[in-house]
C-alpha cells in the first residue's frame, strides 16, 4: 500500500519545484486549500481523479507522485498480488447498483438496496418501434452521481480507448490509474461490454484485475477486460468511489423527485433518438401490441424489468416516508398507486415469462389482458407521479 507520508512529502517538494503555492494548487484543482494540506502533511491522498492533473502540473509521472519504485514494485507485484481484504459484495438486481452499493459499504457508507437504486426506480425505456432497450449508465447518470454524492461518496469515471486504425492504446494507463486507486484501499468496478455488466474490481497483479463474479461471489482473475483484436475503436470505462461529504436525506428525495417529474423533459428522451424514458414508454408498448409489431421476447423482456424498476420505486417511497417523517398522507397515497403499478407489470411478467416455451407471436388470446395491465400500470404510476409533485412542492417550502 501507498505510504501517505512519503506522497505527502513528494507533493510538497514538487509544488516548491514548480513554484506554485498550496492556494494556487487547490484552486487549479478546484478542492479546499486544506486538501493540499492534508495531502503534505501525511493525512489523505489525492483522489485518482486529479493525479493527472497533478502529474500535468508537475511535470511528472503517477509513480513518482506515488513515490512508486517502478522496478522494484514491479518485482514485488509478480510476487503477490494486491486486494482489498474486508470487501462485501452486495448481489442487487443490477449490477451497477450491487457495485455502487458494495464500495459504498467497504468505504463505511451503508445505504439500502432500494435507496441507492432510485435512479433506476423511476426510470423507463423503449425504442420506439416497442422492441427492448435495456436501461445504461448513462440514462441514469445525473441522477445517481447525485444520489451516491448525497450518501457520502464521490463517483469518478476513468475511461480509455484503443484505434485498430491508428495504433493508438491507452487501456495500461487506465489500469494504472485502478492500481493506484486499490492502493489507496478506493474500490472500483468495470463494464463488461461482452456481457453487459458492472464487475466489482478488488484486486490486481501485473497481469490484470481481480473481480467478484456475482453467481458465484468468487474472486476471479487476473483479468484486464481488454480485447486482444479491435475493430476500429474499443473503449473501455471503470469507475473508482472514493469518500465524500454526506448530505441531508431530504436533499436525495428532493433530488430523486426531481429526476422523476422531469425525466420526460431530458435530451436523451427526444423521439428522434429511435427511444423513449418515461412513463410514456408504457404508450410505445400498448400501441406495438395493437400493431402487432412487438413480439413475446420483447413483451417478456420490458415487462420483467418494469416491474424491478417499479418494486425498488415502492422501496425507496416507504424509506422517503420514514427518512422524511412528514407529508404521512400523500406518501401512502402515492406508494399505493405504485404498489398497484407493481402489481399490474407483475401480472403481466407472469403471463409473459422470460426463458419460457412459447411461439415468436403474441397469442391473441393474451394481447387484450396484456394491454389492460400495461394501462393499468400507466395509470397508477402517473397517479403516482402527480403525487410525487405535490410532496415536491411541500419540499420546497421547507428547503
């Protein structure tokens, strides 16, 4: 592991070197002049974040900012590898929510299953066609950077990409910025995009990383996700959580209820994409039905993860109520007409299970049923959501 005082000693000798003052320094980097402080006295480390900057600013590289002895550790490495020992994976039904909620744990942040998940309680998707579209990071994004930073952590992308086309491959300094995260005891995680998941990084040699595999919860690797052949362009995302300032539960609700009214408003919701967020996906669905353009698999697929979606919507109603201990009456009167939405989409999940034997087409004999449920599910939840206004409304006044 990192030697804080050694880092904290280099960043000083450095910043003299390069003549800039700890003020200068913070508002380069945009932190509290006390970080810099901290960070020379030996007390924290810089966030993985802003060693680039730093190496930037002072001319260097990470593994002298590090004080890394690149030959020497490099030896040691091949000798053992390095993992966060302490570490809980949390298996939730999606990934990135079981990755988020298991770095928040192993930082001492512990939040619920479905507080963390909001961002996917109120969000839906659809192509427009009615076929399946599986909800991403980036859908969601705005609203679970603020929910994880309202908890207590701070959410950092690192990215790289890789051109068959021009040669160019920046996938090493990408691991080594996940290295230098796991030495300051920083949990990661890495999207998989063979197979469309989160994995839980704890752990590395020079080889590549080490993840949790959520079937079975065994550590696995070395393994750098990284594709020996591109086809043009390959990119690759991880991302590191590290500790932040924890804010009023009051401010996640309101910033979730935000997310929620106002999701049908955002740009990645205009028709000209080819798909739609919201509740208006339930319209794309019914109407297909009745063009007899979608199918069973997508009946099935979109049906199964709604009612997820609208279970941890349920969930985090009933924590806001507990956590918020006001407004008793418009809470239970929109976790009702959620609960009834749940209790719609989950009727049809039924009708229409996934991974069952069934002919490609939507038997007629269902499709009458599966769009009675469909709009009684629509329904219930814009009922819901013009409640989830009115607690909004009674949130400004006091805020």
């Amino acid at each position: 592991m990192l030697d804080r005082g050694k880092v904290g000693e280099k960043i000083f000798v450095l910043r003299k070197k390069s003549g800039i003052t700890q003020y200068h320094l913070s508002k380069l980097l945009n932190v509290e002049p006390l970080e810099i402080s901290k960070w020379e006295n030996g007390v924290s480390l810089p966030n993985t974040d802003l060693l680039p900057v730093l190496a930037e600013l002072f001319d260097t590289n990470f593994n002298e900012i590090l004080c890394i002895d690149k030959i020497n550790n490099k030896k040691e490495k091949n000798k053992s590898r390095v993992l966060l020992h302490g570490i809980k994976y949390f298996n939730c039904d999606f990934s990135l929510i079981s990755c988020i909620k298991s770095s928040l744990s192993f930082l001492g942040v512990h939040v619920s299953t479905g507080w963390i998940s909001a961002p996917y309680a109120f969000t839906m998707k659809i192509n427009n066609d009615g076929t399946f579209n599986n909800l991403n990071y980036n859908d969601i994004s705005e609203c679970i950077n603020e929910v994880v930073k309202n908890c207590g952590g701070i959410l950092s992308e690192l990215s790289s990409y890789s051109s068959k086309i021009n040669g160019y491959d920046n996938h090493e300094e990408m691991f080594e910025k996940i290295k230098s995260a796991i030495d300051m005891a920083f949990p990661c995680y890495i999207f998989n995009n063979d197979k469309l998941q989160y994995y839980l990084i704890v752990g590395y040699d020079e080889s590549g990383y080490y993840y949790i595999e959520p079937n079975t919860l065994r550590v696995i690797g070395p393994n750098l996700f990284s594709p020996s052949d591109y086809n043009g362009q390959n990119s690759l995302k991880a991302y590191t959580i590290t500790n932040g300032k924890i804010s009023s539960c009051i401010k996640t609700i309101k910033d979730v209820f935000e997310y929620a009214v106002n999701i049908t408003n955002y740009p990645n919701s205009k028709s000209d994409l080819g798909y739609t967020i919201g509740p208006k996906a339930y319209r794309i669905l019914i109407n297909g039905i009745y063009q007899g353009t979608v199918d069973y698999n997508n009946l099935a697929c979109n049906s199964y993860l709604w009612t997820k979606c609208k279970k941890f919507a349920v969930l985090f109603l009933r924590e806001s109520k507990l956590r918020m201990d006001k407004f008793e009456k418009l809470f239970d009167s929109t976790i009702s007409y959620y609960e009834n939405a749940v209790n719609a989409l989950n009727q049809l999940s039924q009708l229409f299970p996934l991974d069952s034997y069934h002919d490609y087409n939507i038997p007629e004999s269902r499709k009458n049923v599966a769009i009675m449920l469909l709009k009684t599910a629509q329904r219930n939840e814009e009922r819901g959501l013009e409640k989830i206004k009115y607690i909004l409304n009674e949130i400004y006044k006091i805020w």
